[in-house]
C-alpha cells in the first residue's frame, strides 16, 4: 500500500510539473499571436544560448524582425532589438513593463531577494527608487561636480605615468567617485583596496548568474529545493551581506563619533524610518549604488579610450574644439561643457557603438500587450536588446560607424531628437544618469584636451573583444597617451590643489 501511495504521489507530481512547465506555456503561446522567432522543442522550446547570448540575440532581430520571442521552459521570451519597437512596448507600455521577471538564482538566492535592479513591482520597489532619487536627482548631481572633476584630473595623471594602466585607472576612477558617494570615503581609492576587491568580486558574481542560460534553476525553479544544489549561491550572498552590512556599521560609527562626511548611506540612515527600509535593504541599495555606478563608468571610460584610439579623425573633431574654447594653457571644466559639443557627442557614440548593458535587462509584463499584429501575453519577459537596438539602420545610419556627429545638428549643437537607451527604459530608467553624464563628460574632455590617444602598432586592438557578462567590459588593450600639451602635468596638479 505505502508503495502504490509513493508511486501515485510521484505520479501526480510530474503530471503537475507537466502542466507547468510545458501544456500552460504552449497554451499561452497558442492563445497569443507571439512575434517570429526560431523554432524550437516541443517539449523543452529552444536551446538555452551559448556565451555572448546579447549577440546571439541581436542575430535573431536580423533575422526575424525588431521583436522575436522564444521559449525556455514555461517562461515566454519577446527580445526587442529595433528603436521604434522599444519605445512602443517599453516605454509607451512602461507602467505594465514596469515589472521584473523571476531570477531564482541572481535576485533571489545570490541575493536574498534585495537587489534594486531586478526587484519587481510593487511598494518595495517604490521605496528603493525613491530613496535613490532623492540623492541622485540632477540639483543633486551638480554638488557632485567638484569631486568628479578633481578625480577626473588624477585620471589623466595616472595615464600619464602609467599608460598600459589605463584600464585599472578607469577603475579607480569610478570607484574612487562612487565609494565617496555612497560611503563617504575621502581617503584616495585603489582599485586594489580590500573593499573595491570585495565589492566587484560581488559584482563579477552577479554578472555571471545573470547571463542566460548560467543556471538551470532560472528556468526550472523547484530545483532550488534539491539539497545542496544552490549551496555556493547561497554561501555568496552571505558573504555579500555581511559585507554591505560591514561597511554602513562604519558609516554608523563615523555619525555616533560626529565624523560623518556627506554620503549616501549617512542620508539614507538618518531617513531610514520615514523611508521605510530595513537594515538589509539599506546594505544592499548602497552596495547597488556602488555597482552600478562604478562597473559602467570603468567600462565606458575604456571605451571611450579605444574609440579615441581607433578613430583618429573623430578624436580630431573634439580636439579642435577644445583647443578653440578652452586652449591650451588650462584644463577644460564643467563650466565649458555648454560649448564642447563635440566633447559630449563623442561619449554618447561611445556609448551606442559598445554599449556597456549589451543585453539589457528583463521587464515582465503584467498586462497583454498588443503590438503591431501581435499580442505579448502578461507574464512575458521583455528584453530590449541594446546591442541590437544600437545597430537599427532606421535610426542610426551606417550603424557600425563611429560617427559622433550624427549627435549633433546642422549648426553643431547636440541634438534633442536623437537618444539611445543606454540607461533603460520607462519607469526602470536608472536613476543615476545624471552622475554618470558627468563623469563621461569630464573624463573625455580632460583625456582629448591633454592627449593624442592612438593604437601600439605592436598591439592592435581588436574592438569585438569583451567580456561576456550582464554589464560588458573591454579585454585588456594596450593605447598610447601622447601629451599634446606644453607642461600638462603641472596644469593639472596646480588644479588639483
């Protein structure tokens, strides 16, 4: 008896798992008129992608059109990759995209459920976002000026002394600014600091459990339940947390003593009640803070410096203009930016022609949306692809170009009509934009101003080479920083003083 009970048990079990897994997502996808994509097995729907999925993706919207949809399991995929496409579904449609999908093994095993990014709708996200704003809004931002552009000037310094550093500069750079934001750290930041180490240690792990595909339980989550299985993520996220939580004790400590600088985690504490947030939630809103903003500014700064060296007669543009505004005699400041156009349009090219989030991050829908002639079923997980978005011919002609003056207009002024989704879409915007504008503009006009940027011609560069992750980064590649300014060091330590 106690055998047929086991056997009957099991049996209803996996005709359960049946239904979930496979006759309710084919149902779904009977019901919907679905956009074109691959086909795939009736049972298990397409193969899960190999590495570099953002451009196995970006080959699918080439392929099938600006939407495709796949199926992994129960879940319904729709990758958006066209210009038009995306702010039809994702922004137009933005408060019923709003929402994230389940990611067992980044969001809610790595990291406990309290992740910013991929934390989906409702209060708790609300909160998030809004203590976020709060110190991130652009009235905001301009106090951070001052700090960005000081750092900016031992960037260039750096890569001065230390050119085939320049990447570690970069790093430093954006650490040294983001960890005096969100920490209050005055103190100069080495990329090698034991709390830089950490926190992108964190960072790499969080990138890798993102990419599709890494973990098998994001597709089949009762796997989570098998002992053991989840082990090495769950022993990551301890190992975070206590961290966040080490470095907001420090921060505790420095108020009690009355030692406090101005920083993010010493705002959030002091609001913390009427913002509603846990102890966890703060550790891990100012470890997001940390994340986002300093893994996309060392990439772009890199990119930035192997677009300059790739593409000379785009690099000249902006040194023209600098030399005509600023001169040679002193540093271009913030002051400058309204008459270095081209300063700006040559990061926002950067920024299209190797976007830093190739892939993009997903949205879920928790409404039907009805695009074209097809409908995008709620539940579906929506992903602008920014890779293939970058590449839409209707919008950015020549697309695999670098042409910074498709920025700018007929007179040379940026143009108001011409953006790129580079910090996402609709309600899930990053809040930071304004920040990283900055530091973009800062850093580029400071390193065109004091250098003619060009390839080794021992070391080319191999502009395709990027790391696979959820947040893209350069392979090591060697440039040459040439002074094109009489006395540039001491310029920029008189500066700094």
């Amino acid at each position: 008896m106690l055998g047929e009970a086991v056997v009957l048990s099991v049996a209803a079990l996996l005709s359960i798992l049946f239904y979930i897994y496979v006759l309710e997502p084919l149902r779904l996808q009977r019901k919907a008129s679905l956009p074109p994509g691959p086909p795939g097995h009736w049972l298990f729907g397409n193969a899960p992608p190999g590495p570099y999925a953002y451009r196995h993706y970006a080959n699918l919207i080439n392929e099938y059109g600006p939407v495709t949809s796949l199926r992994y399991g129960r879940r319904i995929v729709c990758i958006v990759g066209r210009y038009q496409a995306a702010v039809d579904i994702l922004v137009k449609h933005s408060a019923e995209t709003m929402d994230r999908p389940r990611f067992v093994a980044a969001h809610e095993i790595l990291s406990g459920g309290l992740r910013v990014v991929l934390t989906g709708e409702g209060d708790r996200i609300k909160r998030l976002r809004r203590a976020l704003h709060a110190f991130l809004q652009p009235k905001v931002a301009e106090t951070y000026k001052k700090m960005q552009s000081k750092n900016a000037r031992t960037y260039v310094l750096d890569c001065y002394r230390e050119p085939k550093e320049h990447m570690d500069h970069a790093r430093r750079y954006a650490a040294t600014v983001v960890i005096s934001m969100t920490y209050g750290k005055t103190t100069p930041t080495s990329y090698s600091d034991p709390e830089v180490e950490t926190i992108n240690r964190c960072l790499r792990r969080f990138g890798a459990a993102l990419r599709p595909g890494a973990h098998l339980v994001d597709t089949y989550p009762f796997l989570r339940y098998i002992p053991g299985y989840t082990a090495q993520l769950q022993d990551f996220h301890q190992e975070e947390l206590s961290f966040f939580q080490s470095q907001v004790a420090n921060v505790k400590s420095h108020m009690r003593n009355g030692e406090a600088e101005t920083s993010f985690v010493a705002h959030i504490l002091r609001e913390q009640q009427n913002l509603q947030l846990s102890d966890d939630e703060v550790a891990y809103l100012a470890g997001a803070m940390f994340g986002a903003g300093s893994d996309t500014t060392a990439s772009s700064l890199s990119i930035v410096a192997m677009a300059a060296a790739l593409f000379p007669d785009a690099q000249a543009k902006v040194q023209a203009q600098l030399d005509q505004v600023v001169g040679r005699d002193r540093a271009p400041t913030f002051d400058d930016e309204v008459n270095l156009p081209e300063a700006t349009a040559f990061f926002l090219e950067a920024s299209r022609w190797r976007p830093v989030a190739s892939g993009g991050f997903a949205h879920r829908a928790t409404k039907d949306i009805v695009w074209k002639d097809y409908v995008l079923p709620a539940g579906t997980e929506i992903v602008g692809n920014h890779l293939a978005i970058s590449r839409d011919p209707e919008v950015y002609p020549d697309p695999e170009t670098f042409n910074p003056q498709r920025w700018l207009d007929a007179n040379g002024r940026l143009r108001d009509d011409l953006k790129f989704f580079t910090f996402g879409f609709g309600r899930r915007t990053c809040v930071g934009q304004h920040v990283a504008d900055n530091s973009l503009f800062i850093t580029t006009a400071l390193t065109l101003w004091g250098f003619n940027v060009t390839q080794n011609a021992s070391s080319p560069i191999d502009p395709d080479a990027f790391t696979d992750e959820a947040l893209i980064f350069p392979k090591p590649f060697t440039v040459n920083f040439t002074p094109r300014i009489d006395g540039l060091v001491e310029i920029l330590k008189e500066e700094l003083v």
